[in-house]
C-alpha cells in the first residue's frame, strides 16, 4: 500500500469515526429527551456535535494555515483567499439562524411544538449522514479519486433531496394536519419559520452539489485543483450544524404544546 493510499484510508476512517460520535449523541439526545428532559445537557450535546463537525469535517483549522511565501497569483493563495471569503459568508449567514434561535427562545421558553418525534429523529439521521458521505467525497477528490467523488457527492444529493422531501412533504404536512400551522399561533410560526429557512438553504446546497456534481463528472477537478469541491462540502456541513442545533430546540427541549 502506497503513501498515499495510506492517507486516503487514514481521512476515510477518521471521517467514520466522526459520524459514530455523532450518531452516538444523537441517540442519546433522544433518549435524554424521552426520559430526563434535560435542557443544559441537550445544549452541551449540540456544542460537542457542533465543534465534531465544525473542526474534523468542515476543517476550520485550515483557515490558519500560512501562506509560506507563496505568490499572489498562486494556486495556494487563492484557495486560501476564497476559503476566508467563504467562512465570512457562513458568519454573516449564522446571524441569520442565530436570530431565528433567540426568536423561539423569547416566544416559547421551555416549552416546543407538538410535532413527531421519530420522524424529526429520522430527518436528522438522513442530514447526518449526508454529511458523511460529503466528507467521503471531498475526501476522495483531494486524493484525486474521481471515481468514489462522484459516488459519494451523489448519494450525498439523493439524501439532500430525501431530507427535503421528510420536512416539507412530510412533516409539514403531518403538522398541518394536526392543527400547526404558520398561523396556529407561536409555535406553529416558529417551526415553519425555522425549518422553511433551513430548508431553503438545504435546497441551495442541492444546486451547488449539483453543478459540481457536473464539472466532476466532466472531469474538471484534480487533486491539487478542487476549491469548488471543498466549498460545497463545507457549506453542506454548514446546513448540517445549523440542524444540530434546530433539532433540539424544536424537537426535544421543553413541554410539547399546539
């Protein structure tokens, strides 16, 4: 085995192990939630996913890598340059779910929409996993493995698309029918509110997946030249840390109430 496929493996496993981890915490929260009905420890869970999927997948740390002398015009700099555009955007764009956060904070305190349970577990799962297969794929096109790229980016769409059909085909609908609707009154505002924006970005990151999915698939991305590639893997797991902390907030903290 070569060098390099060694590399390969080794980002592959730590991107499994990663997912374990999160599957793990989720699976607890669910179980604090049916039977405890902690708010502290739920927040501490989202923190730690968070920060799992913040450093090992979306690689903040990359954001303090040196330019080491390298020319302006360079490849590596402009990677460098656009990646801290990218994170910029991300950061204003947190203002935005961070706002939507202290909105049902302020209108429903400890207490959440009546909505189902196992069905906003399944969502989560699909979104999680999603993110899997999007660091698999990203992982692959940096070892300039198109072939499992292109794999892994598609099954990352399909789920994208299936965690979409759950929310607005399926859940919303389930909602409704049970009497929570936008106008039902604070809770049915805040659940459509958040999960309609989440959603709306969710099919945002469809589309970049998509036309990368596209150029991969035409061949225009190596091992050295995959910026494109990278920027729609941290965006989808952008989407991802988002629902790691909507999820909670809407499905597990607080007394159910229509």
């Amino acid at each position: 085995m070569t060098q390099h496929t060694q590399t390969k493996s080794a980002s592959w496993n730590q991107g499994l192990l990663i997912f374990i981890y999160l599957a793990v915490l989720t699976g607890l929260e669910f179980f604090i939630a049916l039977t405890m009905d902690s708010a502290p420890l739920l927040v501490l869970m989202a923190l730690v996913k968070a920060a799992l999927v913040l450093y090992y997948y979306m690689h903040v740390y990359r954001l303090n890598e040196e330019d080491a002398g390298h020319d302006h015009h360079s490849l590596y700099f402009k990677t460098g340059t656009n990646r801290l555009g990218l994170w910029l955007f991300l950061l204003s764009d947190s203002f935005v779910f961070g706002g939507l956060m202290v909105t049902r904070i302020n209108l429903l305190g400890l207490t959440r929409p009546e909505l189902n349970q196992l069905l906003g577990l399944g969502v989560t799962a699909v979104l999680l996993i999603s993110s899997f297969f999007m660091n698999r794929g990203e992982t692959a096109m940096a070892h300039g493995d198109r072939k499992a790229f292109v794999m892994n980016t598609a099954v990352t769409l399909v789920l994208g698309v299936a965690f979409l059909v759950g929310v607005v085909a399926v859940e919303w609908q389930t909602a409704i029918h049970e009497g929570l609707t936008p106008d039902s009154g604070a809770p049915g505002a805040v659940f459509f509110m958040m999960t309609g924006m989440h959603a709306f970005h969710v099919l945002t990151g469809v589309i970049f997946l998509i036309v990368v999915l596209r150029n991969g698939l035409r061949g225009l991305y190596s091992e050295e030249k995959h910026w494109a590639v990278e920027a729609a893997a941290v965006y989808w797991h952008f989407i991802d840390v988002v629902w790691i902390f909507f999820y909670p907030a809407l499905y597990l903290i607080g007394k159910a109430v229509l």
